[in-house]
C-alpha cells in the first residue's frame, strides 16, 4: 500500500503534466481560429486604400501615362500644322543693295541719272494648286498620327491599370503570409515551453526538444523573410503611386472571387477584336499605305499661284528716287515645275515604302499570333490557380480534422509533440497555399483581362 509521503509526491506532477497538456491545446485552438480564410482583417492598422483608388491614383501618378498624353498633344498640333498648308500663306522681303559703280538710268524729265544704291520692299503671297496630291497624303498621316497617339495613350493606361492591381493584391498577399508567420511562430514558442516542460519531467525525450527548437528557429526565419517582403510590396505600391516609399499602406482585403466564366475561344475573339495593339497595326498599315502615295508626288508637276507687291527706292524709306520711274508695282504669276528625270530616285522611294507596307503586314500578322498565346497562357494560368483555391479550400478542412485528430492522440498520450508539429506544419502550408492561390488567382485574372483588350476595371471610370 503506498505511502502518505509517495502519493503526495505523485499529485503535484499529474497536476502538472495536465496543464502541460492544456497550455499547448488552448494555444493551437486560439492559432486555427485566425489561421481560417473566412476570418477578418488581421492587420491592426484600417484599411486606407482600396482596388479602385490605387488605380486612379496610379493613372494620375504613372509617368509614362503623362508621356503618352503629352504624345497625343503633339499629334494634334501636327494635324492643325497641315491644315494650315493648305491655306496661302504670306511674306515679305526688304533688301539693300550696294553696287561696286553707280547705274546709270535714262529719265526724260532728268535726264541722265545715276544711282549706286537701291533699297528693295516686297510682299507676297502664294497659294498652292496641285503638289502631286503630297498636302492631302500629309494631311491623312497626320491625322493617323493623332490616331496612333491616342491608341498608345490608352494602351499605356491600360497596363497601368494592370500594374496597380497584380502590385495591390501582391501586397495582400504578403500581408496574409506575414500573419501565417507570426501565428507559426507563436504556436512554435508555446510548443517550445511545452517540450522543456516534458523533458524536465521525464515524459519527452530529447530528441522531441530539440526538433521542437528546430522548427522555431526555421520558423522565425520564415517570419523575418516574410516581413521584408511586405516591405517590398508597401513600396512597389509607394513607387507606383510615386509617393515616399516608407509611407505606410494598408490595402482593403478582397478575399471573394468571382470564378472563370469565359471559355478560352471567347477570350481569343474578344483579344482580337479589343486588343489595342490590334487597332495600332492596322492603323500602322494605312499610314505606310499613305506613304507609298506621298512617295509618289514626283511623278507630278506642282502648281502655285504667286501675287507681289514691290516697292523700290534710292533710301531707306523704299519711297522712289532718282533714276526710279516706277516705284511701286505688282505682278501675279503662275508656276508650274515638274523634275520629270531624277536617275530613278522617285522610283526606289516608292520602293523602299512598299516594303515597310509588306514589313507593317506581317507585323500585324506576327503580333495576332503572340496575342492567341498571350490570351492561352493567361486563361490557363488562371483556370490551374481557381482550380487550386477549390482544391486547397477542401485541404484546409483536411488539414484541420488532422490537427485535431493529432490534438486529441497527443492529449491521451497516444501520439508525441512531433506528431502535433507535424500536423501545425501541414496546416500551416495549407494556408500559405491557400493565400497563394487566392491573389495568385486575381492577379491571373487581371492579366487576362490585359490579354483581351478589357480590364475589369473602367479606365473611364477612375479617371
């Protein structure tokens, strides 16, 4: 029969060894409760910057979008700056000549008059009638250049559009795998205490003690990686916005999706229809069209009518003089010249914009190709990450029922402290692939939304 002294002696470590049990399952309970993807918000700060407005700030702040509108503003003055070519235009010319001798010019009311300077006023005006069709080609290529501009400016618009939302949900992303981290890292401190407890008591062996301290220091590794890469994703989104890059942001979290509905041939009609790079090569195509006409302008004559006004005088007023009879005068002519022989030069200008029109041709042709496997790639990147997100949302329940199995194993000494850091570190992964999946998903989908010519976000509307 044992002893009052050997039965108080066993109490206080049964006593012990139960809180030993309880510390570790209170801890894991209160990790898979934040660890589950329906959960709120685990930043601390509030959120202060949506989807929407980091793409309207974007647009507002991106450089090359500024490039491109300044682009446009220069096509425009380029089409206003041919139209005027078309309208005649005037000059005027004031002159002073200084003759080595005086000229000597006969007027009857003087006689003979000489005279060894003269000062020359004249004021034209011309207009052109025919340049080999050269004004109207100009015209028409400057008006395409506005074209292209403005195509270019939306394009550019368009993966800035892009840019912001694949850096807002890398952002949220990180900000996921961070509070993965640190709960890891907590539960691996409380199992840490729990196994120096074990093994000081005699219920562990060493071995546990050391994988268990193992596994912290892993994971607070993991922790510091995954706190400097949200630092790298706050400032990828500070340099977008082109604001400090220590400046703090807090994105609001989007964990809905709206699953892949369009089937890939629709994805590929779409591309081909809305791809603005689509709309610049065919417009590319008319402009070498329109320079294989302009090269063509030697093959005519040009015409123009000119009309001057002239005024001559022996000082500086232009008022007459001696030996000027007539100081003041006009004239209207009619011009008319064509270089009819230039050793060929008009005929390989022609040929060299023939070429570049084959040349813009087969670019298209080439660019509706890379279009086809751009839109392919994007809509089976994002067809494997929904497929994934479906597939690792059933493997958190997995992974759940298996901790708890482990839990309870653990708790009736039927499993060890391995056997628990095990099933913490499958869970764990889960989540990690499940916040993978999730953003990887959005991101693919924007791209995709890139690939056909169509964001999901009105460019119209943020602006």
């Amino acid at each position: 029969m044992p002893n009052p002294g050997g039965t108080s002696a066993i109490m206080p470590h049964s006593s012990y060894r139960y809180r030993c049990l309880l510390a570790p399952i209170a801890f894991f309970c209160m990790w898979l409760t934040a660890a589950m993807p329906a959960g709120g918000d685990e930043t601390a700060a509030a959120p202060d910057m949506d989807l929407e407005r980091t793409v309207a700030l974007a647009l507002e702040a991106n450089i090359s979008a500024r490039i491109s509108s300044e682009r446009t503003r220069a096509a425009d003055a380029v089409v206003k700056a041919r139209r005027t070519e078309f309208l005649p235009t005037f000059s005027t010319q004031y002159g002073y000549s200084r003759y080595d001798e005086p000229r000597f010019t006969v007027d009857p009311a003087l006689g003979v008059v000489a005279s060894d300077e003269q000062y020359t006023w004249v004021t034209s005006v011309t207009q052109p009638l025919f340049t080999g069709f050269s004004l109207t080609n100009q015209h028409k290529l400057a008006e395409m250049g506005l074209d292209a501009a403005r195509l270019n400016e939306a394009l550019v618009r368009r993966d800035v559009v892009f840019e912001a939302k694949r850096v807002y949900f890398l952002l949220l992303k990180a900000q996921k795998l961070k509070v993965v981290a640190e709960e890891a890292v907590t539960m691996l401190e409380a199992q840490t205490e729990v196994a120096v407890n074990y093994h000081e008591v005699g219920m562990t062996p060493l071995n546990d003690l050391l994988k268990t301290k193992v596994e912290l220091a892993n994971a607070r590794q993991d922790l510091v990686a995954a706190q400097n890469h949200l630092e790298i994703s706050r400032a990828d989104v500070n340099l977008l916005l082109r604001q400090p890059i220590g400046t703090s942001v807090t994105p609001v979290d989007i964990l809905d999706y709206a699953p892949l509905s369009r089937s890939l041939v629709e994805c590929l009609e779409t591309a081909e229809k809305d791809r603005v790079e689509v709309a610049v090569a065919g417009l590319e195509i008319q402009i070498r069209e329109k320079e294989v006409s302009l090269a063509k302008k030697d093959y005519y004559p040009t015409v123009q009518v000119q009309g001057n006004y002239y005024k001559l005088g022996t000082d500086w007023q232009v008022d007459g003089g001696e030996g000027i009879s007539d100081s003041s005068f006009w004239d209207v002519q009619a011009q008319a010249r064509w270089e009819f022989w230039q050793w060929g030069k008009t005929g390989y200008g022609v040929a060299e914009k023939k070429s570049k029109l084959t040349e813009a041709r087969l670019n298209r042709t080439d660019l509706l190709d890379n279009i086809q496997r751009q839109v392919k790639q994007a809509w089976l990147k994002a067809d494997e990450f929904e497929k994934n997100i479906v597939t690792v949302q059933s493997a958190i329940e997995q992974a759940r029922e298996g901790f708890r199995i482990s839990e309870e194993l653990f708790k009736e000494q039927m499993a060890t402290s391995t056997d628990v850091l095990d099933a913490r570190t499958q869970l764990s992964e889960t989540m990690t692939r499940y916040y993978n999946a999730l953003y990887d998903f959005q991101i693919a989908v924007a791209a995709l939304d890139r690939a056909m010519g169509k964001p999901s976000i009105d460019i119209a509307e943020v602006q």
